[in-house]
C-alpha cells in the first residue's frame, strides 16, 4: 500500500501523448494528449460518435493505438493485452452492460478477483492450501465488495434477473473486485432517473476518497460532468477540443459550438449544465 | 337450431379428421422406417399411442363442445387414420401386384412389413398360388395375391372385400384400435375435467414437493430400487462343508425380460442416487445425533450385509485371485468391508456437523447402491455398465471443454482414441501384419521392455521434478524480497511467499527435465529397473501414459485454434477428429492399420492367475468415473471453473476482467482430453480389440448429444445423459437402428422444452458460506460487523 501511495503521489496515474487509432480511413481517435492525476475525478465528454469510447477500448487494450504513447503509473501500457492491462491495475465498466450469463452476483464479482489470484487448476484439485486461502479470501473480498455497494442480499441471484440499475453497479463492483487503481467507467448515469444519477454521483465520490481510487469516466448527462468531475475534457471528431475545469470547459466557445453548432455569444452558457 | 348444431358437429368432426390424416402420415412415415419389422412388438403400441397423443390434444382444444362432439371426433379421427394408413398400404400392394419393386424404394416396405401390418402369415402374401398343372388355371375360391388388407383389385369388379380380418394388425383391427385410441384419449381429458383429476394432481405434486415424508422417502430411493434389484436376482448357496452349490429362485420372478427389467433397475438406482444427493436439504429432520447414527449405519449394515452374502453365497467375486493379493474371495470381503467401514466412520465424523443429516442419508444409500450393484447383474448387464460408464467419462471431459469453457469441440473423440492407442501399443501382444501379410517385424511392446522401461521411467521423472521443484521453490524463497512495483502486477489476495518469477520457472523446469532424464536413464542402465518391475502392470503404466499422451494432444490442438470461435472452431475440430482417425488407419506399419491392435490384455493385478475378469472391469470404470467427476466438481468452484464459465458468457469481457485466455482455454482443453484419455485406456481394456473405425464422428456427436440432453456444465446431467442416450438403447436393442434418430428428436426436443437439460446445473448458492467468511474476517481485523 505505501509503495502503491507514494508513485502516486510523484507521476499521473495516466499519461496519454499523441494517441490516434484509425479506422480504415476514419480518425476515431486523433492525437489526443491526456493527463490523469492521482485521486482525481476526470471526464471525458463529447457528441455522439466523437471517440470517447474508442478512447476507452485502446486504453484498456481492446484497440492498439496507430501512434502515440500511453503511460500508466509511468510505464507504457499501449500494445498490452486486455488481461494485462487489468493486472497492472486498470478496471472498466460498459456502456451497454456487459455482466456473465448464468453465473451468480457473487460468482461475476468473484471472476472480477482473477488476476489477483495465484492458485492453479491442480491445487484446486487436491485441495492444496494456497487454494483454499485463496478461495476464502475471494469470497470474503467479493462479499464485502457486494455489502459496499449494497447488493449483499442479492448475492445468489443469477446476474442477468437483476434489475438495471443493480447491474450498473454490479459491474462496477466487479471493476472493483481487481482493486484497480483507476477505474475507467462508461456511462455509469446511462438509462438513470434523476434520484439515481444523484446516488451514482455521491457513490463516484465515495468511491475516490473510501477505496483511494483515481477515476475516469464518459458521461453524456452534463449534470453529473460539472458536479463531480476535477477535470473534464471534450472530444470531438477523435480530437481534443478543450480541457479544464468544469467551469473553464462550460464557457469555451468550441465546446458550445460543437454541442450546440452556434456562435459562442448567442447561445446561454448555463444550458450546458442544465 | 338444428343447423347450427350440425355445422357445429361437422366443424368438430373436420378437426378430427385433419388430426387423424396427420396421425396417418406420422403412421406412414413410421412404416416407411421399418418400425414393423424392426420392433415388432412395440410397433402397434406405438402406433396407437400417437392417435392417443393426437386424442389428447383434439379433446383439449374441443373440451367446452361437450362429450357428443368429442366423440364424433375421436371417430373420425380413428377413421381418418386407418383410412390413410390402408389406402398407403392397399397403393403399395398394388404396385407389388404389377411387380414394381417397391423394396427398391421404399426400402423399408418388405413383403415382411405388410406381414407385421396385416396379420397374415407370410406365405399367403404375395405367393402366386400355384396353377392346375393340367389346366393352367388358377385355383378356386383362393385370390390371386392374398391383399394384406383383406381386400382384393379387381380390374373387373372393383373393389371386393374378401374377409374380414379381426386380428389385431389386419385392417379392422388396426381401424377399430385407432379408433378406440383416439377415444381413449378423449375420454381421458374428458373425465379428467369432470372429476377435476388435475386439481387433485397439482395438490398431490404439492404435497410430495413440501411433505417431509415424501422427501425423506425420495432420499432412500437408491437403496429401496437396490433392494428390487436384490428381490429380482436368484441367489446361490455354497455350502462349504458339503461342497454343494443349490440355487434359489428369484422372490420376483421376471423370466425373460429379467435382463432388461434388472438393467432399467439398475439405471434407476443411479439416477435416483443423483436425484436423492441433490434433494438433500440442510435440516436434522429434528433426530438427535444417536438416532440419525443409527439410522445411516443401519443402512450401511444391511446393504454391506447383501453385498457379502451375494459374495460368499454366489462366488461373485469382482478381483481376479492374484499372489501377491490372495485368493478372489478374500479380497472381495476385505475391501466390501473396507468400504463399509469407511463409510462407517465417515458417517459417525460427519453426521456431527449439524444440518448434513439429509446430505449423509443420501449420499450413503447412493453410494453403496452404486457399489454393490454390479455384484447383483449379471457379465452382460454389466458390460452395458461399463459402457455407459466409458461415455460418462467421455461426457465429463467434453463437459468441461463444452459445458464450462463454452469450446464447441466436434474432434473430441481424438483424445479418446489416443487413449486407447496409447494402452493398446503397451499391452497387446500382437505382430502386426505388413501389406503383404507378412509381419513388419513390429512387435507391440507386451508387458516387456517398453512396460518395464516406463514402469521406472514415470515415477523415476515425478519423483525427481518434484524434488527440484520443491528444492528450486526453496532457493528462491531464500533470494532477500523483491521490492514490487505498484505497477508492475496486481498486489496478490493472499499474500503469500509463492511461486517464482516466470524465468525462474523456465529454469527450474529446464533443470527438472534434463535431471530426472538423466536420472531416469542411469537407473536403467544399471538394469534396477528390469529387476524391480519385470512384473508391472501393463495397465497401469497404460493409464498413466495414456492419460498423458492425450493431455498433451488436447494442448497441441489448443494452440492452434486459440483464436477460432463457434462454428469455426468446431470445423477445425472436427478436422482434427478425423486426422487422427485416419492417421490409426493409414499408418499401417506403426499402427496395425485398418486391422487394428489386437490381443489387449484385461487389466488384472500383478501376477493374477484366477479368471473374474468383467467385474474388475466394471468397479475399473465405476472408481474412473468417481474420480473424473470429483475432480469436475471441485475445477468448477474453482479459480479455474469461474474463468472458463466467464469466458463461455463473453470471451472479450472475460478477458477484459484479467482472465488470461490462452491459458484458460489450453487448460481446459488438456483437462478435457485427459478424461477421454482415460475414457480410452478402459475401452481397449474392455474391448481387447481396438479399431480406427471404433474412433468415427460418430462418438464426437453421441457424446456431445449426451452432454447436452444431460445438461451442460452439469455433473449429474452428464451421467443422465449417459444414461438416457446410452444405456437406454442397449437395452431397447431393437431401437439400435433408431438410435441417430432418436437422438436427432431428443435434441431438437430437448433444445424446445427444456434448453437446459434433464439435470441443469444448479445456480450457485455461497452467500451463507460468504457471509460466515466476512463475519468472522470482520472479527478477526477487530471491526464491527
């Protein structure tokens, strides 16, 4: 833990330099520069289609970027396989939730401890003690992971019975089973009525200063972007356009006109945030 | 009114009629098959049982018409039927009359079919009676051709009925059965509305789910079949001082259906023991720890009892008389009464854990029955035993790649044949022949060298990896602490002075090989080895190598087709089936070609000399069995079982979450072969003759259909499947040529109804468990819970 703190505390926990990822001709992502400190919220907005999750797919290994280097606790993540990059302390969640069919909402956040697992299929086998410590430990963690996020009593129901806004935070509770050091969440306020988006915020937070996590998150509901977010930064087309505080991003004139395709000095500020 | 009434009628009796053409097609189709022939017995009551079934649903859907229309429609149903049925039969009579060939397409309707359909001796169908000598006519009174259906062509006349035939199978019979069919069927929905029957029958399946009766009887349901089992077996006495061996007859006699009833009994036994295992719920049923005692070891007492008795008193004796181990009858009783005590003490450690009464009634009972069943059947009826037992095996291990790991493997039947292979190259004793019918000068090893010199060689090379492996972990552990970079890997659970680094692996594992070879072949050279194992067990050796050589195989198919997924890599499976097949045949010179390995010895102990072959075999397949299933249940709450059950749901999102895809895919794929090997090394034990052809498509396709009727992913399912599949047809021995498609119907019929198998696999329950865990962690870290 204190190793963990402490080359935290000296570099960003993201470092992202000149990425783009093509797509046959198309720029999904183009020379984004991206820099995540330790313990920060940060958001990454922008219209349909403008590249945030492509953005989120090279970081955590789906896509390899064509150029540019991203650099994780400072060291280069690009080109690592999703697993890697997983066991080295990234986590992500889904736009569309994506949680395991037929397992359990214990057994999905169980999967969720994996890379911090040692044991092999012939200890479990015989038995062999590594096995078995582990096996209780997994389920100590996954329980306790489930009683934080309030989904204890539910435990043995098969994922997918669920309702929506449980399953958001199952996956996010499987994210979080890796004990990640930044968690990259997609959408997590997606498909929420007011009273929930106003939970998700509060337990966004929760979760950077009880679990020490640094965050990263898409979010089209500007509501939830100004209010919790330290950091936010608007793509558009694959490229940057801005980045700032909240306050500084609501006012740039290329963020208005991107969302709202108007001059600057005729459109009310304060839609945005509304 | 009136017209009403009769539109009314004739719309209900059009229902009827349409019903009974389609049960006269299903009828034709059925004929067309040969089911006459073929299953001469059962034919007619399958027959009618489809106009029942047809029944049953005509009279669900006309209920509120009243009994009258309900009737009418079974009658025009039956009519209907019959009538498409005669006038097939009468069409096919009248081509057999103008000497069209119809066997040559419909290659079912012999002349022996429209016996079996009509009722009328063979002789009289279709014989040209023999014409006056003198005259050159034909005979009086007699027709030309004798029509199966009683009915005569005549291009003069017309249609001329000839007699009535009321046997059963002649026209009117069949006409008159179909009808009553198809009334039965009415009648039976009908009375069942009117008395309500089916309230009554939802409130009995309630009491049976809740009544703790019931349930406790469900679970003593294995030792209650094994005593019908016992009731059903005639018994012999020996008596030692007379020498004389009497017989006494069966309490019920089954004369000569005994072995099929005794097999169904014995299938019973095992699912009923699946059943009752899975039933048991946590709860003493209010018995203190004396009585719950006395209760399992009652059973085990009287069951064990049986099991001597049939011993002693029938010399059944399931180990061959050996030298080294003593005569057969010794042996038998030591281990039976091993095994019971065993038990014995299980139940007494066991049944202390509040709440496992249930679990350890069942579990008893299930046991023992299983063990002491093969005693009470006889060489044929336990062959069958080993067969299903073979495909169990098989099952559990594609159950693996199939039902956990979500690899649609079509090859499997590879490893199973490499098994086999690898057994058979030991053991048998055969010069294979070349082409020109001379031997090769290819001697298969034969329980001499090639035995002897793995005989050492295997345990020589564990023993040795192990002791570098433990001496390498050692070492490594004593190297000052590395500082762990944060980013580097994931701080472990459980912390823990584990494994070493991936180059230390390599290097440990380089050093292990390299010595215990070296090892391996100093100790052969100074000849310790043909001292100590000139006796080894060719089948022993046979199972260690084979499981071996399949394990490697599944892993060596797993690189390649790492990336494949759904149906192409079920192609490439297959392929890889079919490769392997072909290579058993064409490489005549290593292989025994086409003419397969011969002379494979029965496993039997070291220096066996007496001759109780098959039940060794038997319990071989039953502890096989008992240990490939263990090992699937305790992958699957595994580490190992969460990932491959992650990777089936979403290979992209599993891997996302940490899991390592190459790694879990290969292991599962070795894991899987390794129990077909298994599966193989007893097969050419049991077969003593093994064939490339015994290695087709076919076994990829029947073992996958049992995984999946079984139930993917589930133990008890597997064995089910195995079962309904397998050993059901082996008893129904007419059904052989049905078999594909019965399985074919099974499947679509499994995959509509119940697309999770006859016994899914339950959902996990571990919250209690967890909940205990994290309690006691809270505890223990000192906070509040």
């Amino acid at each position: 833990m204190t190793d963990r703190s402490h080359a935290r505390e000296t570099q960003p926990v993201l470092q992202a330099t000149g990425v783009t990822k093509r797509f046959g001709g198309l720029v999904a992502v183009g020379d984004l520069d991206l820099t995540i400190m330790p313990n920060q919220i940060a958001s990454v907005i922008g219209p349909n289609g403008a590249g945030k999750t492509t953005f989120f797919n090279c970081i955590s290994g789906f896509y390899t970027p064509e150029e540019g280097e991203m650099r994780f606790l400072g060291h280069p993540i690009q080109g690592l396989r999703p697993d890697q990059v997983t066991a080295r302390g990234i986590a992500r969640t889904y736009q569309n939730i994506h949680l395991f069919k037929g397992m359990t909402v214990l057994e999905n956040v169980m999967v969720g401890v994996h890379p911090s697992l040692r044991s092999t299929p012939l200890g479990a086998l015989l038995r062999l003690p590594l096995n078995n410590i582990e096996e209780d430990a997994t389920l100590t963690h996954a329980y306790e992971l489930l009683d934080f996020m309030g989904l204890a009593d539910v435990s043995d129901v098969l994922a997918t019975n669920l309702p929506y806004g449980s399953q958001r935070r199952l996956e996010i509770a499987r994210a979080l089973a890796s004990d990640p050091h930044l968690l990259l969440l997609d959408e997590p306020a997606a498909g929420m009525n007011p009273q929930e988006t106003e939970e998700t915020m509060h337990f966004i937070r929760r979760l950077r200063d009880e679990r020490d996590l640094t965050v990263l998150l898409i979010e089209h509901d500007m509501n939830v972007v100004m209010n919790i977010s330290d950091q936010v930064t608007v793509l558009d087309y694959g490229r940057k356009i801005s980045e700032g505080t909240p306050e500084y991003v609501q006012r740039d004139p290329l963020v208005i006109e991107a969302y709202l395709g108007t001059a600057a000095d005729e459109v009310d500020v304060n839609l945005l945030a509304t | 009114m009136l017209q009403t009434r009769t539109r009314q009628f004739v719309a209900s009796a059009r229902e009827g009629t349409l019903s009974g053409f389609t049960v006269g097609l299903i009828i034709i189709f059925l004929i067309l098959l040969g089911v006459p022939v073929n299953l001469t017995s059962i034919a007619l009551p399958l027959f009618l049982l489809v106009a029942l079934i047809f029944g049953v649903r005509l009279a669900r859907r006309l209920r509120e018409h009243g009994i009258g229309h309900l009737l009418g429609n079974a009658l025009a149903l039956g009519l209907a039927a019959a009538l498409l049925v005669f006038l097939f039969m009468a069409l096919i009579n009248r081509w057999q009359e103008r000497n069209i060939k119809v066997n040559d397409y419909f290659y079912s309707v012999s002349p022996q079919t429209m016996t079996v359909l009509s009722g009328v001796p063979a002789s009289e169908l279709f014989a040209n009676p023999a014409r006056d000598p003198l005259t050159g006519a034909y005979p009086e009174g007699k027709p030309l051709r004798t029509n199966p259906m009683r009915l005569t062509f005549d291009s003069e006349t017309g249609l001329e009925l000839v007699d009535i035939n009321l046997v059963i199978g002649g026209f009117y019979g069949f006409l008159i059965v179909l009808i009553l069919a198809g009334l039965l069927g009415v009648l039976l929905v009908w009375g069942f509305s009117v008395a309500r029957l089916g309230d009554t029958w939802k409130r009995t399946r309630a009491y049976l789910a809740t009544s703790p009766q019931a349930h406790s009887g469900l679970l003593l349901l294995p030792p209650v079949f094994f005593a019908l089992l016992w009731l059903t077996v005639g018994h012999g006495t020996y008596r030692a001082a007379t020498g004389t061996y009497s017989t006494i007859n069966p309490i019920i006699n089954l004369g000569g259906s005994a072995q099929e009833v005794q097999l169904l009994i014995g299938f019973a036994i095992i699912l009923f023991g699946l059943v009752a295992v899975r039933a048991a719920r946590p709860t003493d049923v209010g018995l203190s720890y004396r009585a719950r005692l006395a209760l399992c070891l009652g059973i085990i007492a009287v069951m064990i009892g049986l099991g001597l008795w049939r011993i002693i008193g029938s010399r059944t004796y399931f180990l061959a008389t050996s030298k080294a181990l003593g005569g057969s009858e010794t042996i038998s009783i030591v281990l039976t009464l091993a095994v019971g005590a065993l038990l014995a003490v299980q139940n007494i450690v066991g049944l202390r854990t509040p709440g496992r009464f249930e679990t350890q009634l069942a579990g008893t009972g299930a046991i023992l029955a299983v063990l002491l069943m093969p005693l009470y059947l006889n060489q044929g009826q336990n062959d069958v035993m080993t067969i299903v037992g073979i495909n169990v095996m098989l099952g559990l291990g594609l159950n693996i790649v199939v039902g956990y790991a979500g690899l649609l493997d079509l090859g499997y039947v590879a490893f199973f044949a490499l098994g086999a292979y690898s057994y058979a190259f030991l053991s048998s004793n055969q010069m294979a022949l070349g082409a020109d019918g001379k031997p090769t000068g290819l001697k298969f090893a034969g329980n001499d060298e090639m035995v002897i010199k793995l005989a050492g060689w295997v345990p020589t090379t564990m023993i040795v990896t192990l002791v570098v492996a433990y001496l390498g972990i050692r070492i490594w552990r004593r190297r000052p602490p590395a500082v762990r970079r944060p980013w580097e890997r994931q701080r472990p659970l459980v912390a823990y002075s584990g494994r070493p680094g991936g180059s230390m692996t390599a290097l440990i594992t380089v050093t292990a090989i390299l010595l215990s070879a070296l090892v391996a072949s100093l100790f052969e050279g100074t000849g310790l080895y043909d001292r100590l194992f000139s006796k080894a067990s060719p089948f022993l050796v046979g199972i260690i190598i084979g499981t071996i050589m399949s394990l490697l195989s599944g892993i060596a198919l797993g690189i390649p087709v790492l990336r494949l997924r759904g149906d192409y890599l079920a192609i490439v499976t297959l392929g890889f089936g079919e490769i392997i097949r072909l290579l058993f045949t064409n490489l005549r010179d290593y292989t025994g070609g086409p003419q397969g390995v011969l002379e494979i010895p029965r496993p039997l102990p070291a220096g066996a000399t007496g001759g109780v072959g098959y039940l060794s075999m038997v319990y071989l397949v039953l502890i096989g069995v008992g240990v490939i299933a263990f090992f699937s249940l305790r992958l699957k709450g595994s580490r190992t079982g969460r990932a491959w059950s992650a990777m089936k749901s979403d290979e992209a999102i599993a891997q996302s979450v940490g899991i390592h895809l190459v790694q879990s895919k290969l292991t599962a794929f070795a894991i899987g072969a390794a129990f077909a090997g298994i599966g193989g090394v007893l097969f050419a034990a049991r077969q003593r003759n093994i064939y490339p052809n015994d290695f087709r498509l076919d076994v990829s396709i029947e073992v996958l259909s049992l995984v999946i009727i079984g139930g993917m992913g589930s133990v008890p399912g597997v064995i089910m499947g195995a079962i309904a599949l397998i050993g059901v047809p082996e008893v129904l021995r007419q059904l052989e040529t049905y078999r594909i498609m019965v399985f074919g119907a099974l499947l679509v019929a499994m995959v509509i109804l119940r697309p999770e198998g006859l016994l899914p696999a339950p959902v996990v329950q571990l919250r209690e468990r967890a909940r205990s865990l994290a309690q006691s962690h809270y505890r223990r870290e000192g906070g509040e819970v």
